[in-house]
C-alpha cells in the first residue's frame, strides 16, 4: 500500500499540512490498530466499529481505498470473521 497525497493536499491547500497529517497518521496508526484487535477480541463490536470508522476515513484522505474498503465492511458489520491481513500492510505505507 502506498499513501497518495494528491487528495489530502487538495483539502488542506499544500503540500506541507498534506506531510504533517501523514506524520501523525504513521505516529497513530499502532495504537489505532491495537485498539481495533482489542475491541474485536472482546466482543466490543461498538469500539470496533467506531474505531474502523476512523482508520477507514483517514485511510480515504491518504488514497489507501483498498484499505478504506476493507475497513468500511468491518465498520458495518464488525462481527463478521474478516481476513484482517490488511491492518499489517497498513504498518508498512
């Protein structure tokens, strides 16, 4: 997966606030995705799904739409057994 910021540097008018968004993107995603296994391990499917809501919507600015996409069926269904190989791959854009 590869971050894009032609998208998020429309939003924020430079190239500049598009770098310090994907900074604290990178800086946030490890304690994002162990929240999101924690919620998912428990059973609490409203953690889940709020926390996948915003991963998903981040992951939408930053032109990650496989993962977006992935991230918007766990969203609307959490309980579903997804392949969740994608939260790894999501460490390495």
């Amino acid at each position: 997966m590869e971050i894009k910021t032609e998208y998020l540097r429309s939003l924020l008018g430079s190239e500049e606030a598009a770098q310090k968004f994907v900074n604290l993107f990178r800086q946030q995603l490890p304690g994002q995705l162990e929240a999101l296994r924690q919620a998912l391990a428990a059973g609490d499917w409203e953690t889940a799904s709020n926390t996948a809501h915003g991963l998903k919507s981040q992951c939408r600015y930053l032109s990650l739409n496989e993962a977006a996409d992935a991230l918007q069926r766990l969203e609307n269904d959490p309980q579903a057994d997804y392949d969740l190989s994608f939260l790894h791959q999501l460490t390495n854009a």
